[in-house]
C-alpha cells in the first residue's frame, strides 16, 4: 500500500453514491460526495464529528443533502431567479483532471480537486458556461480547507453575475450555550423581516430563536464557541464578505422534512458568502473565494478576535 492511500480514498457512500474520504496522519478525516461537491464528515482526532448532518439527510438525487457544507452557486438562497440556492449542490461533480496549480506550501496531502461545468440542463434557466473548480483539503492539524475558483468560460462575449456561499453546518453541543463573536455592531440584512436592515446591538452573539441574518462587511475571522464542549470553532476566509448565521428553531424545524423535530439544537449554520453585492464576471475572469474551518479548545480563542492578527496562508 503506497503512502498516498493513506491520505485519499475513493468508495462508496450512501445509497451507492461516490466519496472520498480524506485523512491525516494524526487522525483527522473529512468526507466529500462527488453529489453536489458536498462535505458530509469533518472529525478529530478523537472521531468526533464537527459538522452536523441531519438524521432524515436524503441522499437520493436530485435532492440536496441537509447538512455537512452544501455549496450555493449560482444563486444563494432566493437572491436572483434560480432555484433556491442554486444548482451546484445537486449536480455530480467529477474530480478534477487538471487542477489549476495551488500554493504548495499548504502542505496538505490529503485533499481532492473537483470540477462542475455547465450542462445542457443549467442553460434552460441560466444561459451561461463556466467551469467551478474546488478543492477540499485536510490541515495536518485538522484544519479543513475550501478553495472555490470560478470561471467564466461564455464564447458569446456575456458577463455573468452569481451570488455564493459555503452553507457550513456546524455540530454543537445544545444551541443556547453557543455564542458567535466576531459579528457584533454589524450590519445585517434579516430574512425574518423581508431582509430589512439592521445593526448587531449584543456584544456577542447567542440563540433563543430562530435567526436567518446575512451579517456585511464581516471580519476574516469569525469564531463560534461551544460552551458545553469547551470547543471554539474559527472560521477563517476570503473573498467572501458576507456571513450567513442560520437556525431554524423549532417550529421550522418541524416544518423541514429532512430535519428531525429537535436536530435544531445541535446544529448551527455560520456561512461564509457573497450575497448583498453579487460578483459579475466578464469571459476569462475568475473568482476565488474560501474557507478555512479549525476546532480549538476555547480557553485558546475568547478575546483573541483582533482581524489584524490573523494569519491567512495563501
């Protein structure tokens, strides 16, 4: 068995549908279904598992998969005319014959490059070709990374303008012990009240109902701290503005069929995203936009929130 195994492996998940789970040497692991260019599993080096991924999740195409990180191109939510929150997380994604060339001093060799084109099927209700490329990657500290480049590939001379986001599911220990820092005296648009705007009054962020907010102009750094678990995620990321913070409590959830009835309070959605401002692309340009998501015990983290400490590798 070549070393290289060790660190990718191609099988079959669900319902016959294709994976590839990723690991590190400390044992940290990571799951992507080519369905949808989805990661479904992100757990530690104890096994225990970061990301939330409902118990009814349907894993029967063209369905999209509730939980882990869907991804929201070319449309996020219903900003624009397109099915809600896009096609990408219902398309087969193939892996990617020539990744465009990446930093090599991330110095990851456990992650996978995918690649989504325009089909036939898209031009009916956005007229456009591009090429989505991702790859999805695996820290040696456990680190899970996600780099998103767009192209725009039109032979007829078209700009085309999408909006976008990573809708990361994070699993947490009981919702109304989680806080988000990094978001107060913020703008946000509220779903909940016809996307009107408002600015962030708490000091820090924290659930007793259910919240749909699309924070602007948002740190590169957000963390969310687990009280019970004493665990602080940090999400950290660029090219993407906005930050989606998500539950649907528990009366949507009884409403939301691939949700069980009291799932809301382990999961929390925290997105990083480009919705208020949409990116328009001319032929030949791209775009780039990630994510980088760490668990860290919390003691480390509170009050270390200044941006202009934070250190991105590119």
């Amino acid at each position: 068995m070549s070393r290289e195994t060790m660190y990718v492996k191609h099988c079959m998940g669900v319902n016959g549908l294709e994976k590839i789970i990723l690991r590190e040497n400390r044992g940290f692991s990571a799951e992507v279904y080519l369905y949808g260019g989805q990661v479904t599993s992100w757990k530690n080096e104890r096994g225990e598992e970061l990301l939330f991924v409902s118990s009814k999740a349907n894993f029967t195409p063209p369905r999209s998969l509730r939980g882990g990180i869907p991804i929201c191109f070319p449309q996020f939510s219903n900003f624009g005319t397109l099915e809600h929150h896009g096609f990408a997380r219902n398309k087969l994604w193939i892996l990617d014959p020539n990744p465009p060339p990446f930093p090599t001093n991330s110095n990851s060799r456990a992650f996978v490059d995918l690649v989504l084109k325009n089909s036939e099927d898209d031009t009916k209700n956005w007229p456009h070709r591009y090429e989505f490329r991702l790859r999805i990657a695996l820290g040696p500290t456990g680190d899970l990374m996600l780099t998103s480049r767009i192209r725009n590939t039109n032979k007829d001379g078209k700009s085309f303008t999408f909006t976008f986001a990573y809708h990361t599911y994070l699993y947490v220990t009981d919702i109304s012990e989680v806080r988000i820092e990094g978001l107060e005296t913020l703008d946000y648009l509220d779903s909940l009240k016809n996307r009107e705007r408002f600015t962030e009054q708490g000091d820090a962020i924290t659930f007793e109902g259910e919240v749909d907010k699309v924070y602007l102009s948002t740190p590169t750094k957000i963390a969310i701290i687990d009280h019970e678990r004493k665990r602080t995620f940090e999400i950290r990321k660029d090219g993407l503005p906005d930050a989606v913070v998500w539950n649907p409590w528990d009366k949507k959830s009884k409403i939301i069929s691939d949700l069980g009835d009291d799932e809301y309070k382990h999961m929390l959605c925290v997105q990083p995203a480009c919705v208020e401002k949409a990116i328009t692309l001319k032929p030949g340009e791209e775009w780039k936009g990630r994510q980088e998501i760490s668990a860290v015990p919390s003691s480390y983290c509170s009050g270390q929130l200044d941006p202009r400490k934070v250190l991105f590798h590119h």
